[in-house]
C-alpha cells in the first residue's frame, strides 16, 4: 500500500519508550527500543489523525474501522485491516476509541497486553445517563435533578405537572444523534412539550430510554484527564466545547464544531468532580482519558456527563498541544508509567471544516455534494492540519465516509487570540468546496474567563 505523507518525513530512527525520569537500569532493560506496533480499533474512524502521528512517528502502525460506511476512512494514510481480533497478537499496544469496548479491552488487560482503552464500568458511566449520575452521587458531587423515560408521553406529563426549563438528552448509542438533544428555553417547559410531542410523532418507541435534566445556567466547561491505572496524570485539560452550528451558538447542536482548551496541573472544578473517582477508577484499572462536562454559576459545581474515552475533536487539540510523540506517550499511559505529560504552555484551538449533509446524514446528499471532493491546501504546512474522514489517493486527500467531517484545524499560542490568529490563518489556507466552519472558535473565554475568576474556578 502507498502510503500518503502530507509533511515530514517518516522517522526511520527507532523510538526509545524509556521513561527519562526512571534511572533505575534494570526497568531501563526491559523498556522497547524500537518502533511500537500499535492497533487503532476505531468505530468510526475517529483517531485517524492520531494513528497518521504515530505512524509518521516510526511505529508500525494498524488501523481498523467497524462502521462499514467508513471504511475507506484512512485508506492511504496508515495500514487498515478488516479484522482487528487477528491482529492482537501482533500488537505491542491496542488502542480503543470509544465507549462499548470496555469488556474487550478488560479481557486484553488480563491477558497481559497493553491497552488504551476503557473498561464496562467506564462505558456505563457515559452510555447509561442515569448510572452516571447516581456514580457522582455516590462519590458525594452535586447533581442537577434529572429523571429517567422511557416513553413521551410520561415525560410530557410529568412537565406539565412539574413546569420549569429541561433539557432533553438521548440516552445510550443513540445520543450520538445530537440533533435530538434539546435545550429548553422557555421557563414553564412548554418548548420541551412542544418538542416531545414531535418525537413522539417522529419516533414512536424506537428512541428508547432518555433523561430530562433541569437546565442550570452558567459556563460550560470541561474537565478531563489521562489515567494510566492507578492515578490521573498531570497536567489536566480545561476545555470549551462549541456545540451549535453557527456562530453565536445558533442553529442545531452537533456533535462539535470545535473547542478552545488549555493545561493546568491543578483547578478547582477538577478537585470537586473527576478527582474523587481515583480510588474507583484505580479498582477497576482504567487506562484511558476521562472527561467530565459541567454547567458551573456562583452556586456551585454541576456535573452534566461523562465521556469516559478519548473526545472529538478533543484529542485532535490535545496532540496539538503534546510535545512528546504519541505513541511513546500512550505506550507510557498504557504501561501505567506515572509520567508529567509534556504540554505546551498557553492555549490551544481547533475548529472542524465540514461539508454537506453535516450535521446530519443523508447518503445521497453526500454522495451529490461532498463524496471524493478534494481538500487542497494553497502552502504547505507543517502542523495543524488533522485529517478525520479522508483518504489519500496519489497523494490527494479525498473526502469520504458519510457524515461529512473531513478534516480539523489546529492553532497554539501564548494568549487565546493568538491561537485563534494561527487557526483561522490555517483556514484560510485550505480549500473544501462546499465547506463551512465557525467563526467564533474561543470568543466564548473573555466572558466566560473573567465569571470563573470571580467565582475562584480558575
């Protein structure tokens, strides 16, 4: 297979995954010296910018999709291979991308292979709304009140004898439709009836079960962090997540149009929610990345949701940030090394270029608009380009998959305009037809900064 080099060279020095701060020799022996093989098991072909990294990085690299609508996801960037189960016993490392491969992954663990991954308590804590929160409860962390359906027409009945604003929120694999969260605006519920109503119409019983939360005012804002077993590692990720459309935050909600975040070894939010799981967490040897969503005002801490595995466009910003080559950064997580993850200082942004039919997924309005299209970038650039769903064909890189995220952009800088600055110059050098993105990536942290300072959250 021709494999498609967008900038660098290939690393043909082998990588040396020793630990620089362990000086005891005989661990330093049993340390590899050469490239890493590592298998990327992805559902939908997520983490193809982070299987390109290593891959360019030296390792040997494997890279399986199990979404068959992906399928060409990669093609020409890193190896695929169609069966991910016939590969473990190739691998020196195996890396999950997402929550549902938690009993997998345990079993590889207790077979002695190295794994990045998730484990079944991890995967409940984000598909299973409401055992998450009884999670945080038991961990004594606030909640907002929330409640559990498993039909419309209970929901509807208990807003109208309970009128406030809610928020609809999907439970299970089917809150990956971001379409179907709703946030009420209305102060006697009466959107959110409005709304149940048309999914009830729309979707009878086939959405299964959902939660209604009360809706809390105040900044969005994410904690998140490596845990490599035993402990979460420094430094920890602050992020903000631009959820709608369009600028302003108008429009429907997406999966993500892009986030601003940063690195601080310490912050209150974290201390208060993800801190507390480290006993729980260590029980069950989750070696991974955990995040935790959370609505935070002048009252207080309120978690929202779990994502117990690597986000997205999340991890695409995070390795923006990592100063340490990423396979030998999650050769060391999965080691369960206890390591100070190399970070930039300052901030980091990423925004997503997409196409149509995004947010949505019609397979005949992508074919029509978007399926083979080219990404052409005017200058060569070195860094800040991620590509998601593409494949390199003699050296082109060819919109595919169906959902129409072809490609992340990165910027890094001492203060958020400056990384704003890097990203949208980036942009400006890329061309997608029939591409759009948002404008307004990191305008949130002027206002949003200056609440959490006043509240002693930064």
């Amino acid at each position: 297979m021709a494999i498609c080099i967008f900038t660098g060279a290939l690393v043909t020095n082998p990588i040396a995954f020793s630990n620089s701060m362990d000086t005891n020799s005989a661990k330093l022996k049993t340390e590899k010296t050469s490239p890493t093989k590592i298998l990327f098991v992805s559902k939908w072909g997520e983490t193809l910018d982070l299987a390109y990294a290593a891959h360019k990085e030296g390792n040997k690299v494997k890279f399986f999709i199990a979404d068959k609508s992906a399928n060409e996801i990669g093609y020409g960037f890193v190896p695929k291979v169609r069966d991910w189960e016939k590969n473990v016993d190739w691998a020196d490392l195996v890396v999950f991308d997402y929550t549902g491969y938690g009993e997998p992954a345990e079993k590889l663990r207790q077979q002695g292979k190295l794994v990045v991954g998730g484990t079944q308590y991890s995967d409940r804590l984000e598909l299973d709304r409401y055992f998450g929160q009884e999670e945080l409860k038991r961990h004594k962390i606030k909640t907002i009140m929330s409640k559990e359906f498993m039909t419309f027409h209970e929901a509807i009945n208990y807003v109208q004898k309970n009128p406030n604003s809610y928020v609809i929120k999907p439970s299970g694999e089917i809150q990956e439709l971001k379409q179907l969260l709703f946030v009420g605006t209305e102060d006697d519920g009466s959107d959110i009836i409005r709304v149940l109503k048309a999914y009830e119409k729309s979707w009878g019983d086939r959405m299964g079960q959902f939660q209604l939360q009360r809706k809390v005012k105040g900044v969005e804002i994410s904690v998140a962090a490596y845990f490599n077993g035993k402990k979460f590692l420094r430094p920890i990720n602050i992020t903000f997540e631009h959820k709608k459309l369009f600028p302003k935050e108008l429009g429907v909600s997406t999966g993500e149009m892009g986030t601003s975040m940063f690195w601080v070894n310490d912050n209150p939010i974290f201390d208060a929610t993800l801190k507390k799981f480290e006993n729980t967490l260590a029980k069950d040897n989750f070696i991974g990345h955990i995040d935790l969503n959370c609505i935070v005002n002048a009252n207080g801490i309120y978690p929202l949701e779990f994502t117990s595995r690597f986000g997205y466009p999340q991890i695409q910003i995070q390795r923006a940030g990592i100063t340490e080559p990423m396979g030998q950064f999650l050769y060391k997580l999965a080691q369960g090394k206890d390591f100070q993850i190399q970070t930039k200082k300052g901030f980091q942004v990423g925004a997503f270029i997409v196409v149509p039919p995004f947010p949505y997924q019609d397979r005949k309005t992508f074919n029509l608009f978007s399926k083979d299209a080219v990404v052409v970038v005017k200058k060569e650039m070195k860094e800040g380009l991620h590509p998601m769903h593409l494949k390199c064909i003699e050296n082109e890189w060819l919109i595919t998959g169906d959902s129409g995220v072809p490609l992340l952009v990165t910027g890094t800088g001492i203060t958020m305009k400056d990384a704003q600055h890097v990203m949208y110059k980036r942009i400006n050098n890329v061309i997608v037809n029939n591409g759009y993105y948002r404008t307004d990536i990191g305008d949130r942290w002027l206002e949003d900064s200056d609440r959490l300072w006043s509240w002693g959250l930064l």
